[in-house]
C-alpha cells in the first residue's frame, strides 16, 4: 500500500487481516497481514489479540505462534509465551526443534511459572518425540526427585522402551527403569520383569544378571535364582566361575527345589567340563542311584573308580 502513510497502511492491513480471517477464512494471509502491523507497530494489542485468536486454528496456529514468541519473550509473559511455545511444538515437523522447544516448555513451568507436574508433561512429550535425549532424561530424573513423580518417571521410561528400536538405547532404558523400581518404588518384582527383558536384547548383559541374583536371593525366589546363576554360568568365561555357578545350581535345584533330574543335569555339565571332579563325579553317582538311572551309572563308577584310585595314590605317595 505505497500510497497511503504508514499509519493508514497498519490500519488497512488489520481491517485485511479480519477480513480475510473472520469472512474469508484466509486465515494464513491474515497472519501475513498482522505480521506486517507488528512489523511496524510490535505493541499493537490488536493485531496481537488477532493473532492469539488464530492460535487455535490448524492452518494458522504455528504461523501466528512464531511471530507472537518474540513479542511475549521481550515481554517476559510467561503465561502466554508457554502457551504458544505449546503450539509451536505442536506444527512442528523437525523433531529435534519440537524436543528443543517441549524443553523450552518445561523450563518455563518449572522456573518461572512453578509448575513441575505440567513441566514433566512437556518433557514426557520431548522424550517420546526422541528418547536418545540425554539431557531431557537428567531433567526428568531431576523432577521426578523433586516432587518424588516416579510412577510418571517410570511410566515416561516404559514408553521410551516400548518405542525404542537402538539395541544400546534400549538396554540403557532398561537398566534406567529397573534401577527406579528397585530404589524409589521399593518394586523388587517389576524391577526383575525390567532386567530379563533387558536380557532378551542382550543375553549375556553381566550386570543386569547380577541384579537379578542378588533380587532372586532377596526375595528366595528359588526357581528364579537357579534359573539366573545357571544363566551366569552360560555367560562365565573362567571355568573355575562356570562350575562354581554349576554347583550353587545343582544344590539348589536338588535341595531346594526337589529337582533331582535338574540337578543331574548341572552335575553333568560340571563333570563334562571337569572330568577330573570327583566331588561332582560322587554327587552323579548318588543321584544315579536315587532315579534308578542305571545305565548312566554303569558308564560312569569306571570313571568314578579310576578317579578314586588316582586319589588314593596321591595319598599314599604324600605318606
């Protein structure tokens, strides 16, 4: 409108904009033509009111979100400007500038506006935009602590793992939500269901089988416990740990757990591995005998008599 003075071309554009807006439902060229009021005028209270009109329309929240940000951040409105960072996030395609202003977000409610629950909300929407986010997981953690939200921490963390497809990321979830179950929800049950299905991603994950025989020996959950130490044991590099592990298997699965066919099974392994044990060779020969296993203790007393013999040669040269 170059032939009018400027004052004259603001007006004409806010009668433009609420044409196009409110009788045409041209709604992205009201915007334009309230972007250009504020260009020239950025206190006009009614284009920005026009603006925030918009800010619930589809087709023209992100457009009329953006140029009311810097107006409301000048401004320090906090209530406001959170609102339209709230719709930014919404049209936003990047998915990174959507993490990066859900953080903005929850930086607002928490420090300005004192409001963590509603913070948590925007950081739960961040982390289920991208779970790799490290820094929206350390403030989540740091809320959760605050106002002691675990349920939600845990909830956001079921999530995450639920959509994750990283094999790493996944376990570092995992180990995350297990670790919150254990200490902070005093939930020894569900923090197990958390490390056997970090098992699943990866079987030989030292740490997680660890927890869970120390949780399985807590709880003397005896099934559980032989089930995981005969776990390590698969997983042991050194062969002294593997028939350590064997052993503490057998015993429990025998003495325990009335499973002598279980607990053959572990002696088997040990003696397979050890041909030298006597100690495992004695313990096969006692449970032949109580199963009525016959055969097998036929191909094993020849064994069990030259182990025996070599044995007592030792003594009597030690004489």
């Amino acid at each position: 409108i170059p032939l009018v003075s400027q004052e004259e071309a603001s007006e004409l554009n806010l009668r433009l904009g609420r044409v196009r807006g409110e009788k045409m439902e041209e709604r992205e060229h009201a915007v334009e033509h309230y972007r250009q009021v504020l260009s020239e005028r950025p206190d006009d209270a009614r284009a920005v009111e026009a603006l925030e009109s918009l800010l619930g329309r589809p087709d023209s929240a992100g457009m009329a979100a953006e140029i009311l940000q810097p107006i409301y951040e000048s401004k320090k409105d906090w209530p406001r400007l959170v609102r339209v960072l709230e719709v930014r996030a919404e049209t936003l395609e990047d998915t990174q500038e959507k993490v990066n202003t859900l953080h903005r977000v929850a930086e607002i409610y928490d420090q300005q506006l004192g409001h963590k629950d509603r913070a948590f909300a925007a950081l739960r929407r961040a982390f289920r935009n991208d779970s790799n986010r490290e820094d929206v997981l350390a403030y989540m953690e740091k809320l959760a602590e605050q106002s002691a939200s675990y349920d939600e921490m845990t909830a956001a963390l079921e999530d995450a793992v639920s959509s994750q497809e990283n094999p790493q990321q996944q376990v570092f979830l995992l180990q995350t939500l297990a670790g919150l179950y254990r200490d902070r929800l005093r939930r020894p049950d569900l923090a197990a269901t958390s490390l056997r299905r970090l098992l699943e991603v990866e079987p030989n994950h030292t740490a997680a089988l660890s927890s869970l025989e120390v949780l399985y020996r807590d709880a003397k959950s005896l099934q559980d416990l032989a089930w995981v130490l005969f776990r390590q044991a698969e997983a042991a590099r050194d062969p002294e740990k593997k028939r350590d592990l064997l052993v503490q298997v057998a015993q429990i699965r025998e003495e325990q757990l009335g499973d002598l066919e279980g607990a053959i099974e572990s002696y088997r392994q040990v003696f397979q591995a050890h041909p030298e044990d006597i100690h495992a060779a004695k313990q096969l020969d006692r449970l032949y005998q109580l199963t009525n296993r016959w055969e097998d203790e036929v191909e094993l007393l020849p064994k069990l008599a030259e182990l025996s013999k070599n044995i007592l040669g030792v003594i009597d040269y030690n004489r």
